[in-house]
C-alpha cells in the first residue's frame, strides 16, 4: 500500500506542478458556468438556468470532454516511464509489475477526478445561488456519472500506454480510441440496426437520436415541461437496446436523460457497465505489462 500510495501520490503531484490540473479545473469550471447561462440562446434566451436545464446543457459537452480528459490523462502513464528510461529503476526498487500499474492508474485517477469535483461544485454551488434552485439531482447525477466516464477513460487510456512503442504511437491510438467512442461506435450501431431491421429500425434511430443529443435539444428541454412520455418513445421503449452497454459514453449519456426520453437502463446495469470497463481495461494493461521485455 505504501508503494501504491507513492506512486500515485507522484502521478498526481507531477501533473499539478505542470499546471495541468488548474488548467483543467478553470476549463471545466468555465464550461458549466458559460454552458449555465448560454445553454438556450438557440431558442432565444440568455441567462442562468436551473440545475435540471443546466443538466441538458451539459450533457452534450461532457460526453465529448470527460473522455478526452480521461484518454489524455492516461495515454502516457506508462509509455512515458519507458521513454524516459525510468521505468526499468522503479522495478529495480522491488515494486512489481502489477503494483506499479495500479498505483499508475490510481494516480490517473486522482488527476482526472480533481478537476471534474472542483468544476462541478464550485459551478453547481454558483448556479444554485444565481438561479436559487435546490432541486441538484440531475446535476449530482451528471457529476457522479461523468467523473465515473472519465475514471473509465483513464483505465482505457493506460491500456493504450502499456501496448504503445512512444508518446506519440500512444497519442495517435488515444485519439482514434475517443473518436470511435463518441462518433462512430453510434453510426456502426445505426447501421446495424438499419441492415437488420429495417422495418421498425425508424422508431429506434429516432429514440437513440436523442439519446445522442443531435439537434434535439429543445425537445429534450421540453421534456421537463410536461411528464408523459410521447408516443414513440413508449413504443421504443419496450425493445432492449443491448448494444448501448459496449459503449461506456452511450451508457453515460442515457443515464442524464429526463424520464420522458429516457431508455431502460438502470442505475446499477450502467455502474456495472462502468465498472467492468475499469476492471478489463486495468487487467487488460496489467497483463500486457508483465509479458513486456523491458
């Protein structure tokens, strides 16, 4: 534990000191604010919104940002100790493999999570006060669900680092690895269900078009205006989207949906989702580590 504890502990302080972590706190931070207050000016109104609106806001910029964070974070946990030519003496002290990992993605984490906590409460705290809402559900949901995304990304990202040659390599891979995640994972699913089945495919695309937030904004809005789910959402509903759980960000995104758009996946499938992406990730990476000739 005393090891572990090191080297996350340096993870993290080697980030701080670059300035990464502020930068990322005044970036998130300045996301929710301006997102708050200028989230529905495409229907022509300017000014701080409640939590549940500031929510919807949100969500479509957190599903791009957290991933990235999280990849960027952990792209080069490993892939850096080995280019510098550090990571041979800090397995010369008696710290294994696997400890060295985990410690690794530890300190990922904590780099990951600081910035998200920080920016989403001092945020949240500021949008309480201006808009004088108590009702912080749906924002303690997105924040909750995005810091665990963002956990999840970090594990991917070090998967990256420990199969990648260089900085670079890592980069390249960790940039492809969010577009395919955010972009085209969804287009393939689409498609599939499209080719597959064509007949009641229209129905589908409508509800995971709103799942993924495209041009929907204002009917997702109006979603908390009024509680009865329309008709087409009821009738998509009865039919499992199985696909959406291979997909951390889809699951992420579901999950902030109001009820009226929402799809059936509960709260422990997608922090079972969550975690098992965690855990392959990390195990994925471990095992690749320890057959790695160093």
């Amino acid at each position: 534990m005393n090891a572990l504890s090191i080297i996350a502990l340096k993870e993290f302080r080697d980030r701080l000191r670059s300035g990464w972590i502020i930068a990322c706190v005044l970036v998130w931070l300045g996301a929710i604010s301006l997102t708050s207050l200028f989230g529905l000016i495409q229907i022509g109104h300017i000014g701080v919104q409640g939590f549940e609106r500031t929510t919807m806001s949100l969500l479509n910029l957190a599903q791009y940002l957290v991933p990235l964070l999280g990849l960027l974070v952990g792209h080069d946990l490993v892939v850096r100790e080995r280019e510098d030519r550090t990571l041979n003496l800090v397995l010369a002290s008696g710290v294994t493999r696997a400890r060295l990992l985990l410690g690794k993605f530890i300190g990922g984490a904590l780099t990951v999570s600081v910035p998200l906590v920080l920016g989403f409460v001092i945020a949240g705290a500021l949008v309480g006060v201006a808009a004088r809402d108590r009702a912080f559900t749906p924002f303690l949901k997105l924040a909750s669900s995005g810091l665990a995304l963002g956990i999840a990304f970090n594990g991917i990202g070090l998967l990256i680092s420990t199969v990648s040659r260089s900085r670079v390599q890592a980069l390249v891979c960790a940039l492809l690895t969010w577009g395919v995640a955010v972009f085209a994972f969804d287009l393939a699913a689409l498609g599939v269900i499209v080719s597959t089945k064509a007949v009641r495919s229209s129905h589908e695309i409508d509800l995971v078009c709103d799942a993924t937030h495209v041009n929907s904004q204002a009917d997702i809005h109006a979603a908390f205006d009024g509680n009865t789910p329309t008709a087409k959402h009821t009738e998509a509903n009865a039919r499992p989207f199985v696909w959406l759980w291979l997909n951390p960000v889809d699951v992420f995104r579901v999950i902030n949906l109001p009820s009226a758009v929402s799809l059936p996946l509960p709260w422990s499938g997608a922090r079972l989702s969550m975690l098992a992406w965690i855990v392959l990730s990390v195990g994925a990476a471990a095992w690749r580590l320890e057959r790695v000739d160093l």
